[in-house]
C-alpha cells in the first residue's frame, strides 16, 4: 500500500514514576499471572482512555480487571482519593498526586507503573494471546513506525492543537502550530485514502493512539478554535470517516465517556470557548450508539470494577 513517511520528533519527557515492567525482568517478581493485577482508569483522561480501548481488543476483561475511577479527580492536589493507599503503599510520602493511570499488584497491594506505554506494551505482550480474532497491535517490525504515529499525535497533533487554541499567545505562534497540526492532517488524509488503517490493512496500536488524538481534537481542543480553523480541521474526509468507524467498533466507542472529558477539561482549563466550540466535526454520542448496541456507555464512578 501507499503512504507518505511519518516525521519522527522527539517525545517529551515524563515526570511519572514506578517504571517497573510486566515479565521484563526475571528478578522484578513481576510475572504475567492472571487477575493478579489491576488498571485504575478513568476513563476521561487520554491515556486511560487508550488503555481501556487496546485491553478490550485484546480480551483482557477476565484476565485483568478494571477498576474506573471518577472523571474529574476528587483530592485538591489532583488526584485520586481511591489510589492514595496505594501510591502511599508504593513510595512513602510520594511527592506527586496520585494519579491515573495505575496498574497495580494484588498480591503485594503495590503499583507496578504509571506509564501509559509500558502498560500498553506489556498488556499486549504479556496477555495479549494469539486469539485469531484479536489484533496484533505492536507486529514484529512495527515497533518504530507505531512510535513515531505516537509522537505524532503527542506534539503534532495534542501539542498543536493546544498552542493553536491559546488566545494569550502571540498571534504568529498560534498560526505555525495550526500549520504544522494540519500538515500532519493532511499526511493523515492522505494515507488512510489509500489504507484502511494508519500502517496499512491491518488494526495495530497506531490507530488506537490516533483516535485518541483525534476525540481530543474534536471534543476539547476544538473549543478554542475560531470556526475556519475548525472548518480546516474538518476538512479531512478520509480521516474523520476513519475515527467514526473506529467509534463504532465496540473496543472503542463504548469507552467514550463524553460527559467526563467535558467535565475534565471544564475542571482544568481556564482558557475561554471560541467561535469554532460551535461546529461539531463528528456525532460522537451517535457512534457510540453503534458500538454499544444498546448496552450503556461506562461512565467513570470511582471503585467500580470492569
């Protein structure tokens, strides 16, 4: 198939910690044993997001429960009051808050990591299984191309799209981010014109990231947009058609907690609504409709488990 190459940019640093791997290392303990860990998601946060998606592609629902936290985090330094015991538990007096994501371990009542890509990879790697009906998410080979989609939506994509929308901003750095967010659309459109996913014909963890990327764009950084950058946006047919058919695929849509993302981004932003806040590029509580199949969306309440 056709594509245009992927400019790889560097990733930004995380200030999260708890880096240990599942079955990375022999004497770490950590083993690849079913139900012996937890996800702590909430499920309005990006990353917690396409942690649910890629475990629901992968099947994990009896081998690794889900415990959903609330939207909006309940502790004044922003986080969570059902994961304190367990950070304390972790790291005597952790300096941070406590936050989402978590994979934690039943048997020693500890976390594991807080870093949404070691999950992500050890989740698929680990537990995955070779199930003929589930996706091979991170194909042998694969593995710089999906990094770089992940760059991508991180800082050409996320990054973007927030300097664009920022009115307290010179005028020339918001018009160079919205630039550099719609080439990349444009790269975008481009490939998956000709490719019914970002790396080829087939689902890898590429399209989970994007689609993240792209429910962001439009129910968050698209609300302080003006309407002609939302129309540009917009304008990206082969792309949008691609995040709604992903939508309607029930490891995806049924994730989507629509009033909780609105309920964080209120909670977090201080920035004030544009004009393109009113032109809606996709239907998403439609699509995700489709996907349930009149199931009901899961929202995020704290301490329920998946």
């Amino acid at each position: 198939m056709p594509s245009t190459p992927l400019t790889t940019v560097p990733s930004l640093p995380s200030s999260r910690s708890f880096p240990s791997r599942i079955g990375c290392d022999a004497n770490s303990g950590y083993h690849a044993v079913p139900r012996r860990y937890r996800l702590h998601l909430s499920l309005s946060c990006p990353d917690c997001l396409q942690i649910a998606v890629t475990h629901s592609l992968l099947g994990l629902e009896d081998t690794l429960p889900v415990v959903l936290l609330p939207a909006i985090p309940d502790r004044p330094d922003g986080g969570h009051s059902a994961l304190h015991a367990l950070y304390e538990a972790s790291s005597h007096r952790h300096p941070g808050p406590a936050v989402a994501p978590v994979l934690s371990d039943s048997w020693t009542g500890r976390i594991v990591t807080t870093h949404s890509s070691h999950i992500l990879r050890d989740l698929a790697r680990h537990f995955g299984g070779d199930a003929q009906d589930r996706p091979l998410l991170y194909p042998q080979g694969a593995e710089k191309e999906i990094q770089a989609v992940e760059r991508l939506c991180e800082n050409r994509i996320d990054h973007a799209a927030q300097v664009a929308g920022q009115a307290d901003i010179d005028e020339a750095a918001r018009h160079t981010a919205l630039g550099s967010l719609l080439r990349v659309l444009g790269s975008l459109e481009w490939r998956l014109a000709h490719q019914k996913f970002v790396l080829g014909d087939e689902m890898t963890a590429a399209d989970v990231r994007l689609w993240v990327a792209l429910v962001q764009l439009d129910t968050v950084h698209r609300l302080h947009l003006d309407v002609a950058a939302v129309h540009r946006i917009a304008d990206h047919p082969h792309l949008w058609r691609y995040a709604r058919r992903l939508a309607a695929h029930p490891a995806f849509g049924r994730h989507l907690d629509l009033n909780g993302i609105a309920h964080r981004h209120h909670n977090r932003c201080q920035g004030l609504e544009a004009a393109g806040a009113a032109v809606q590029i996709l239907d998403w509580a439609v699509h995700i409709a489709d996907s349930t199949a009149g199931e009901p969306v899961r929202a995020g309440t704290g301490g329920r488990t998946a």
